[in-house]
C-alpha cells in the first residue's frame, strides 16, 4: 500500500544553484508542526530533463522551529543541465512506497561555468493589498508572475532575480500592518501561495533580496527601541525562512549537505555564466546620522567585500544588485535620505572603487521606484558604469506616487559625491516606464540587452536598451 505525497502549502521554491547543487524550500500546512518539532517528513525525487527514471526519494527534514519549512540540498549534479522534481511531504518518518500523483513538477538548472552568455528575469516590488483582517483582498498582483512563467516557458531563463519588496507588510501604511511573527509569517504564506507565483518559483530559479516593506516604509528612518525588539526581529526571522534560506546568504556544512545555522548577514554572492553577481543588503545594516559623512547604507564588511569582488576575476561582467537606485538622483524638491542619494559619501566611495577596479563590464540593477529605466553613468575616467532599474512588479492604479518619475529625476546632469564633488555624467537615452512591468536581462561577451515587457507581455521598446562593452 502507497501513501500519497501531498503538495507543499508554500512551495517548492528552487533557490540558489551552483554548478552541481541546488536549494530546494518548501513549507507544511500551518500547525501541522509547532515550534520545537521536527520530522522527516519532506520528500524529493529528481531526473535529468528528458529521462524516464527518478532517482530514489531523498526525505529531509521540516522543522517548527521555521513555520514548518525546510530546505533540501541536492548534491552531485551535472553543470549547465535541466532537472525535473517533484517534492511534497508525507507525515511519517518511515521508508514507505510513494504515490506522487498529486504533486506537480517543477524544473531547475544547475550553472555552467564556462557559458558564454546568461539570460534571466528580473523585476521588483510587488504590492498586494492585505485588508484589517490579514488576508490578501484581491489576485490582480499575482497576474504578471502568469506573463512571466508563460514567457518562462519560450525564452527558459537560466534564473529570475527579485530586487526586493517581495511582500508588502505595510500595505496600508499603519493600518493593518504586521508586526508578530504570525503576521509576517501568514503574509509570506499567502503571497508566496498565489498560483501563479507559485509556478514560477516551482518551475524556475529564484534569488531574492529584502528591501523596507518586508519591513515597514523607509526602514530603519521611524525605528524606536519597541520596533527594533518586536517587530524587527518578527520581519527578519520570516525573511530569513521564505527568502534567506534558500539564497547564498544562509549557510551550509562544511559537506554542503545541509543549512548549517542562520545567517549572520543578508548580502551574497553568485556567479552565473560569464557573470558574478554582488547581491547587496542596504536595509539591516544601515547607520543614519543628522552628519552626511557618517550616514551609511551598508556596514564595513560588506563595503570591504564588495570593493574586493571588484578585483575578482575583474574580465568577468560585474553585476551589483542594489534594490534602491544607486543613480540617477532625484531633482533637489523630490531629494529624500532613503535611497543612495541620501548617503552621498559612502556611494561615492563604492563609485571610485569602481573606477579604480580593473573591471570594465559594470552594470548596477536596482528596483524601489515603481519605474523601470535604463541610465549610463561615464565616470571621469571615462569608464562607464551601467544602471537598469525594473520596478514594479504590480503596483496600483489608484496609488499615483512615482507614477510621473522622469520629471523627478535629474538628467543628463552630473552626479555629486560627498562634499559635492563631482563623480560623472548621467544620461537616460531611453524613455521612463511608470507603469507595472518584468524584464529580460541578457548579458554575454559583446553586451548586455534589458528587455521590458508590461504586464501583459508587450514589449516595451521605448525603454529597452542594447549595449555594448567598450
């Protein structure tokens, strides 16, 4: 007698994957583990695209500890190859016969070193109106991430890149907000469940990174000692379960076998093809001061590390992932402390290190504005940095804010660092999309290609932009 896999109630999420491993995360059905409880209880099998065989299941475990989730790490893969999956979970421990019927295939595809060229979505900021009563109220933002998986399905992204506000926590403002780990918890299994998102995660790829609505608006700006003790550590432990875990940011054994503890910071690194890619956390470590010079969006480690990636293999294409803009500013009447123009002095250090880098092929991908545009900073070098911001994902009609973004910013003009010194020049060939839309990010050898499409997969060719390397 077989017993029935059952579906995961969030999940599976493939995650981060090298050349011969990968991350899988999926989640029980609320309560069916409490906190301190732990089983056996996820099941995976796996086979190389195209193959009649499974592999034998492979159990692993969920714990209540991480609202009854778990992240399984396959091991031994083939470099650049498709897999097919299936992964649920069953309430024994014990080695029994498996029915997977009613559990969906998904797909992932391990990296290839030595490709000449990555392709992968990428997009942010995906607002979901949460009523009084925690429940998402309507499905409209889950309908891109339908445009998306069918898109998925031609063009076979090797990943999709999320640059942060995957979840809105405040979504009406204070009202509503979450603030317990029941909140946060209840809202990522809701978001993450929606149909079509959950495809998409099943079936591609997935790297991910916070920004302030996983948190609260402009996190850290309105922090008191009762929010950095309550809700704070309510936002970060749900972060660390449905995004972290199953990103490079959390640690594996020193086999890589399995999730070794919580991470001890949120920034990471990967490599894709002919790219590498600094995935940097501007949120939990920032310092604000009333003194510009001592205002900073990211602690000395992370600043030390980065300007050492750099230097890195420096003929690769280098990718910074920043979910606010990095550049182009907003005119002096819309200027706000948030975003990089808000801490002048530490973005011009990270400017010059990318100026004094040996690496030439720099792009900077950003989200935050609800407005997608592609922006070329030429440094006094004449070195080019590269700027695609893609954002967002769904934004409301009836929430006008950045909807008339080209006039805020200031371009062409030059761009300032500390003390007003001048960095470079900064243009915007392109128009400015403010309305909800993904893209497509190719790079290889020659270039790179942004391709925008709106929410209904219509290109958008106004704002699209080919480059080459100089």
């Amino acid at each position: 007698m077989s017993q029935s896999v059952n579906r995961f109630a969030v999940g599976p999420v493939v995650g981060e994957a090298g050349d011969s491993h990968v991350r899988v995360f999926g989640g029980l059905p609320k309560g069916k583990l409490s906190a301190g409880e732990k089983g056996l209880w996820g099941r995976i099998r796996w086979r190389r695209a195209g193959e009649m065989d499974w592999s034998p299941p492979r159990a692993f475990r969920l714990n209540g500890n991480f609202d009854g989730s778990g992240v399984v790490i396959l091991n031994q893969l083939q470099p650049g190859t498709r897999y097919e999956y299936q992964a649920g979970w069953v309430n024994t421990q014990e080695d029994v016969a498996l029915d997977w019927s009613a559990v969906e295939q998904g797909q992932f595809l391990t990296n290839q070193p030595d490709a000449s060229a990555t392709r992968f979505f990428f997009g942010s900021c995906c607002y979901r109106f949460v009523g009084l009563d925690g429940e998402i109220q309507d499905d409209r933002a889950d309908k891109i991430f339908a445009e998306m998986s069918s898109r998925a399905t031609s063009s076979k992204p090797d990943f999709v890149l999320f640059g942060g506000d995957q979840v809105y926590a405040d979504s009406m403002y204070k009202f509503g907000a979450a603030s317990t780990r029941e909140d946060f918890d209840a809202l990522y299994r809701e978001s993450f469940s929606q149909p079509h998102l959950a495809k998409l995660l099943r079936e591609t790829n997935s790297y991910m990174i916070l920004d302030d609505h996983e948190i609260e608006n402009n996190w850290p700006a309105r922090a008191n000692a009762e929010l950095w003790t309550s809700k704070y550590p309510a936002a970060i432990k749900a972060y660390q379960i449905y995004q972290a875990s199953h990103s490079p940011a959390a640690p594996l054994n020193q086999a890589g076998t399995y999730l070794d503890r919580d991470p001890d910071r949120f920034w990471y690194t990967f490599s894709r093809g002919p790219a590498d890619f600094f995935v940097m956390d501007v949120r939990t470590e920032r310092v604000l001061s009333r003194w510009p010079w001592q205002r900073r969006m990211i602690g000395d480690i992370q600043e030390k590390a980065f300007i050492e990636w750099l230097d890195r293999d420096p003929e690769r294409i280098k990718v910074l992932v920043t979910s606010v803009l990095l550049f182009p500013e907003q005119r002096r009447p819309f200027r706000g402390k948030d975003a990089w123009e808000g801490f002048m002095h530490q973005r011009q250090r990270l400017l010059e290190a990318m100026g004094r880098s040996r690496s030439d092929k720099l792009v900077v991908l950003s989200g935050d504005v609800h407005a997608s545009l592609y922006a070329c900073l030429t440094l006094k070098d004449g070195k080019q940095v590269h700027s695609w911001t893609c954002s967002g994902l769904f934004w409301p009609t009836a929430l006008r804010a950045f909807r008339w973004y080209r006039p805020m910013i200031r371009v062409p003009g030059v761009l300032h660092g500390g003390w007003g010194k001048p960095l470079g020049k900064v243009e915007v060939p392109g128009e400015v999309f403010s309305d909800n839309a993904f893209s497509e990010v190719t790079f290889d050898a020659e270039g790179a290609s942004f391709q925008l499409f709106d929410r209904r997969q219509r290109p958008i060719s106004e704002t699209s932009q080919k480059i080459r390397w100089r």
